[in-house]
C-alpha cells in the first residue's frame, strides 16, 4: 500500500509540472493487490477510487494550466495595448507642450511636465511588471561592479551618492539584471532623500545594496515587495515588486533588511558566481 501511495503522490507531482505521460507502475499495483488480505471486489474498487482520485487531480491541474495559459496570453495583449494605445496619445501631449514652452512663458506647464513624466513612469512601470513573469533569457558572464556603475548613471540622483564594493562577476541576464539594480537605485534616492549614500556590497551568496536613508517603517517590511506599495507620494510602487519578480526569475532570492546606517538593506542571494 505505501509503495502504491508513493507511486501515486510521484505521479500527481509529475502531472502538476507538466509531464502528462506519467503512469502509476502495473508492477507496483500488482503488488498492492498481491499483498492484501481484503476480498479481490474491494481491491478493484479501491484501485478504481484511487484511480478516479487521480484522474480528477490531473484535470484540475490540466485546466489550471490552460487558465494560466490565457491569464498570460490577456496580459499581452495589455501590454500591447498600452504599449500602443496609450504612449501615442502621452507622446502627442509632450510634443504639444513643447511648442507651449517656446511660445510662451508660464509657471504653469511645469506640474503638466511632471504630470507627464509620471504617466510615462507608470507606463513603463506596466510594460515591465507585464512581461516580468517570463523567464530569464540567456544567461552569460555579467562583471557586476561595471554593470552597478553604468545602472547608477541611468539614475536621476546627482547629489547621491553610490560605493561600489565588489568586484566579481556573476551569472546573469544583463538587462534583467539591470531593470533589478536600477529599481533598488531608485528606490533609495526615492525614499532616503536626494543626498542618500548607497552602497553595493559583495556576500557569500550574493550581493546587496543599502543606503542610509531612513528605513522602511516599522511593521511594513512585509508589504514592500507588493505591487502599489510605497511610502512615497510620488512613487509607483511597482519598482521593488519589479525587484522581486527579476530576481525570482533566476532563481535568486531577494530579503530585506535594516542597514547599519539604518537605512534599507536589500540582499540577493541564491547567485551563481563566474570566474
């Protein structure tokens, strides 16, 4: 009976990950019913319930699998959508604005500016968190210290300032791995303040980044990685979600904590080094 539970449990795995060829052994049934002393009818009836079990785990996951199917195939269309449908009319909007600006001179187009930049931020944002789900391209040799120096020059921090303490290389997808640095960047001048020092730090496992801002408040380490959260009335809140996803993604693990400075600390552990 164990060894059959064992077979079943094995192959219930084997269908949810995808492999519908899987079967329970005949040779491992016949020694069910070999090694029984109830009457042979309750034997089949058993095998029968068991089988049906079976059967109905494997639709639920089978149509689970299509549901995610279609969930996947909507969200690109989202993303096409806003892609298209929304960066076209943004675009117009700046170009108009411009022209404003060289005809006139009022105080007034800088919040529509703003406003602008924002709405560009959120797209972005989107697009990103659209097509995060997917996995990691290729992975290749990536010199983390050079590629943390180029992610802090796409960063709007010119009072900030970074330290980079570590020079390694890693296994990675380099445009993955920067959507990743440059989200923790951001999130620290966001929060710490435009003068925030940020360090990049090497670990047994990984890496990390911290600054020395004022931390994540008390209770709401928790939430951080959730999309739409944020402790900033400017922010989106995706940035961090985006960390999250990236690092997920290969198979990384990403944990935050407190600084020594008592900022926030972001550890990225689980990497793959590369001589």
């Amino acid at each position: 009976m164990e060894r059959l539970l064992d077979q079943l449990t094995a192959t219930l795995s084997a269908v949810k990950e995808g492999d519908y060829s899987a079967r329970v052994s005949h040779d491992v049934a016949g020694d069910f019913l070999d090694g029984t002393d109830v009457e042979p009818i309750e034997q089949v009836n058993e095998l029968a319930r068991m089988r049906q079990r079976l059967q109905a785990q494997v639709r639920e996951a089978t149509e689970a699998k299509r549901r995610l199917e279609r969930q996947n195939e909507r969200l690109e269309e989202f993303a096409g959508v806003v892609s298209h449908d929304l960066r076209n009319p943004l675009n117009v909007a700046k170009g108009r604005l411009d022209l404003a600006r060289s005809e006139c001179d009022t105080h007034h187009l800088d919040p529509a500016e703003r406003a602008l930049d924002r709405m560009t931020t959120l797209i972005d944002s989107l697009l990103t968190l659209a097509r995060e789900g997917e996995p990691v391209g290729e992975t290749e040799r990536v010199d983390l210290g050079t590629l943390t120096a180029r992610c802090w020059q796409n960063v709007d921090a010119s009072d900030a300032e970074v330290r980079i303490e570590l020079d390694r290389a890693i296994r990675a997808d380099p445009n993955r791995l920067q959507q990743l640095l440059e989200n923790l960047y951001r999130n620290a001048v966001e929060h710490g303040g435009p003068t925030v020092t940020v360090t990049v730090a090497e670990l047994d496992e990984g890496f990390s980044v911290e600054d020395d801002g004022p931390g994540i408040p008390e209770g709401e380490v928790e939430d951080v990685f959730d999309a739409g959260y944020s402790t900033d009335k400017d922010g989106t809140g995706f940035g961090l979600n985006i960390v999250r996803q990236v690092a997920e993604a290969h198979g990384w693990t990403v944990d935050v904590t407190e600084s020594a400075a008592g900022g926030a600390r972001f550890e990225i552990t689980g990497v793959e080094f590369a001589e």
